[in-house]
C-alpha cells in the first residue's frame, strides 16, 4: 500500500528521545527551551513557543489577541475543524469566507465585506502548505484596526516575496504564526505546536498560559535553592509540549530543507507526469509563494466521481484522502450562520483528492500513482439522473 503522507524519522530523533527520557527530566524543561530557540532562528521571528498542539496554539493566539465572547473572526470553513474550533473555544463566532478556487487559501477580496463593527480579528490559512495572499491580508487587517493570526499549520519550510526578498512563513508576517507538529506536516513531534511572534508581551502570556497560568515555572522551581510558592493568578491551561517531544523535534528541524527540497522535487514531477490527464486541475504556485507542498491536491475532472476515483485507487493499493474538508457542512459547526456563500470551499471538497507525497516516495511508486489516476479519469463518470435510478 502507497500511503497518502509518512513521516521522516531515524536513529537520530530515537536517540534524541533516549537521551530526554535518560535525563531524568521528560517534562516540558530544557529541550523545549532548545528547541523553542532554533525554531525561532528558523523561521527568523524573535519569540517562539512550544505548546502541545497546533489547535492550542491558535487558542492562546486568539485569546491573547483579546479575542472575547461574542466578537467575530474572519476565516475560512475550507480547513480542519480545528481553525473554527478554536475561535468558539474563545466564546467568539467564525465568520466563514470563501476561498480562491487557484490557491484553496483565503480570498482577500471577500474580507472586509464580511467586517463588522464585532470583528476582531482575521484569522487565515497557509492551506496545504501553499502561503496566503499576506500581503494583501495584513493591509486590511492594518487597515480595519484587525489582529492578523496565522494558521501556519501546515507550512513550515514555505516562502513568501516580502518587501523585496524571500523570507520564511513563521517569521510572521501578521501578528502571530501557529504551526501543527502532527505527523501528518512536514515534520513532527508526534503531536506538538508552536506560535511565533514579534511581541515579547505576547510570548510572556503564551508560556504563562500554557502552564495553568503558573507564576513561577517548576523548572525554575526545582531549581531554586530556597523555598518558592507559585501563585495562579488567572485561569491557565496545560498546552505544555514534553521534553521528549521537543527532543525529537531538534533533531526534525536539522532535517527540514532536505525534507522541503524532495517535496519540492515530488512536486514538480506530478505536475510534469500529470499534465497530459484531460481536464485534471494542479495545483500552482503563485510567483510570490513558495510551497513545502506538504500536500499534493488536484481538482478532478468534470466528468469525474470523487469516491469512484478514491476507490479505485484504494484498490490499486494507493491511499488518498478527499479534498480539505468544510467545517460549516460539519454538525459541530451547523449553528454557525453563514453570511456569504461557499461554492469555491464545498466545490474543493467535493472535487478535489489529495495525492500521496511523501519524501520515501520513490520514482516507481510516483508512476503508480499517475497511472492509476489516469486510468480512473478515464473510465470513471458522475452518473446521470436516468442511471441513478434504481432498476424496477
């Protein structure tokens, strides 16, 4: 079986766990200090933390940003849940926008029709690992007086043109960038997050909060030579990355321009060996914009059913997975109120599949899978009205 995504890992990050679990301290402590630190020397931003997840990590971001009860958040349905739910975590409503059916990012040019005199903040996605149109999305958050949060989950190791040279997503470019550590990114912790930022008021809140809003660390704690009683001062939450995690993640950021350039490769060789299926839509990368094409998606053609493309993968032992999912269609999400409509998001749903990319792909499996998807556009059709029917 061809998988859809797998993870790059070797002795070094099992050597990197062996050496946290035999230091005796496996909780969040120095490795993630360590890690924090090349993260933040990575992607070229003055603050980094490390919290247990991408979907924590956008959390914080949005109530640090003084997200409330009842405000608003401009986003996309067109993501993993997690984006939505962690705006209503903070009591707020997301106010879906559609995307730009090129990119599958945020459409800037449907923003400030959806802006009230309740929003607070502009949340958007570098979906799929491809950068959103930031420029033009700090300028009206600027504009309106509106934070600018990105959720970068699933872009570490992308770029974007910024005042005249590349710079890496991360840095941020809006207010705050939040990144996922999931298996299934570009690399991982096993599960783990992390926000960037340029404020140092906002890092201090991040690593109080993260930690049940302690005053004093149990790092510091532990090692103090007199006696010190923390206090809570205000509600906090436990969002701590372990030790061993960020051990391994050490390890997964030394490996990550090796990872991004064989994506980088992969990528170019679906688009090269994909060009001749009629109708089949790929992926493009802007001129401003460069993906770590942590996922390879294609628009389907018109005559195609998606689930009968999936399945005839499947059976030719190649996992793939539906195109990104829309959160307003999910019950969780349906007494969100829609105030513009979504066809570019539900259509992306609907008629797009991920391919499997993975830096182990090898050139053979590649070629698996383009014949396989070429063999399925050509024999596969939505069925008519009259087909549909059930035979008397």
């Amino acid at each position: 079986m061809i998988p859809v995504a797998m993870p790059v890992m070797g002795e070094a990050e099992a050597e990197a766990a062996r050496r946290a679990i035999l230091s005796g301290w496996i909780t969040q402590g120095p490795e993630v200090a360590a890690f924090e630190q090349a993260f933040a020397s990575y992607v070229g931003a003055p603050h980094a933390c490390a919290v247990s997840n991408c979907t924590t990590a956008l959390h914080l971001a949005l109530r640090v940003a003084g997200v409330q009860a009842g405000d608003e958040v401009i986003t996309v349905s067109h993501s993993f849940i997690a984006t939505a739910n962690a705006v209503r975590y903070c009591g707020a409503v997301p106010v879906f926008v559609d995307i730009e059916p090129g990119s599958f990012n945020l459409d800037p040019a449907r923003i400030e029709a959806a802006i009230t005199d309740r929003t607070r903040a502009i949340l958007c996605v570098h979906q799929m690992g491809l950068p959103c149109d930031l420029q033009r999305l700090v300028e009206i958050g600027h504009r309106h007086g509106l934070v600018v949060i990105e959720d970068a989950a699933c872009a570490i190791g992308s770029e974007i043109a910024w005042q005249g040279e590349w710079q890496p997503i991360g840095r941020p470019h809006g207010d705050v960038a939040c990144f996922s550590l999931h298996p299934r990114k570009v690399i991982s912790t096993g599960e783990g997050g992390m926000l960037t930022t340029r404020r140092a008021d906002w890092d201090r809140q991040y690593r109080l909060l993260r930690q049940h809003a302690m005053s004093v660390p149990d790092s510091v704690r532990h090692g103090a030579d007199q006696v010190i009683f923390e206090t809570y001062p205000t509600l906090g939450y436990n969002y701590r990355m372990t030790d061993i995690q960020a051990a391994v993640g050490r390890e997964q950021l030394k490996r990550l321009p090796e990872i991004v350039a064989r994506r980088r490769h992969l990528a170019a060789q679906y688009a090269r060996q994909l060009a001749g299926i009629d109708g089949l839509g790929m992926p493009q990368e802007p001129a401003w914009a460069r993906s770590n094409w942590q996922s390879y998606c294609v628009r389907l053609p018109a005559r195609c059913d998606q689930r009968a493309v999936m399945q005839s993968l499947l059976d030719a032992g190649i996992s793939t997975r539906r195109g990104i999912m829309c959160s307003h269609r999910e019950p969780a999400c349906r007494d969100v109120a829609l105030t513009q409509p979504l066809p570019h998001s539900e259509a992306a749903q609907d008629h797009a599949i991920l391919l499997p990319l993975y830096p182990q792909l090898t050139a053979q499996d590649q070629q698996r899978v383009v014949s396989a998807l070429a063999r399925a556009c050509g024999v596969c059709a939505l069925p008519t009205p009259e087909s549909a029917q059930p035979v008397e």
